[in-house]
C-alpha cells in the first residue's frame, strides 16, 4: 500500500512507531523473520514483494510448515486485508510460534 502512515502500520502490525521509523530511516534493520511477517501483512504486499523485502534483510520464508503459513497470511492479507491479530490466531489453530 502507497503512503501508508506510520501511526496505522504500527496499529496493523503491532510494531512499536519509533521501530518502524528506525526501520524506515534505514537505521535498523529486522532481525527476526516474525516481524519481517507482520510487517508485510501490515503492508498488503504480495507475495513477490514480500519476499523481496525480506531479502533486504538477508533472510527468506522456507517452505517448511511454517513458511507455508506465513506465505498464505501475506496472500491472505494483500489479498482480502488479513490483519496481523486474524493471522496469529490461524497460526496458533495450527500450533505455529505467532507474530
């Protein structure tokens, strides 16, 4: 999503604003796949670009379990508007670690 401010990305996501601000800035850089995971369904990116952005971070989403769950969440989410707190609850029906 374009412009997208930081105050509702921090609401959809679940991230704390001054995060996302460093994160914008360039300053830090996620270091943990689940945030990388909330932060593309906080975006309503696809799939491509989710999987880009995570690259930047120099980690990927397997195709373990897991990582089949966290690809259909990003779908989900670009797709029909999936928030973060719907997608940790179909994770933890699945027993998968959540966002």
């Amino acid at each position: 999503e374009h412009n997208i401010s930081i105050a509702i990305l921090s609401a959809r996501t679940g991230i704390n604003k001054n995060t996302l601000i460093d994160y914008r800035a360039g300053n830090h850089i996620p270091n943990d796949i689940h945030k990388l995971v909330a932060l593309c369904i906080g975006l309503q990116i696809n799939e491509h670009r989710a999987e880009y952005l995570i690259s930047l971070a120099h980690m990927s989403i397997g195709y373990d379990a897991q990582g089949i769950a966290y690809r259909t969440l990003i779908c989900l989410a670009f797709s029909t508007g999936l928030t973060v707190s719907q997608g940790n609850m179909i994770l933890s029906a699945l027993d998968l670690p959540t966002l």
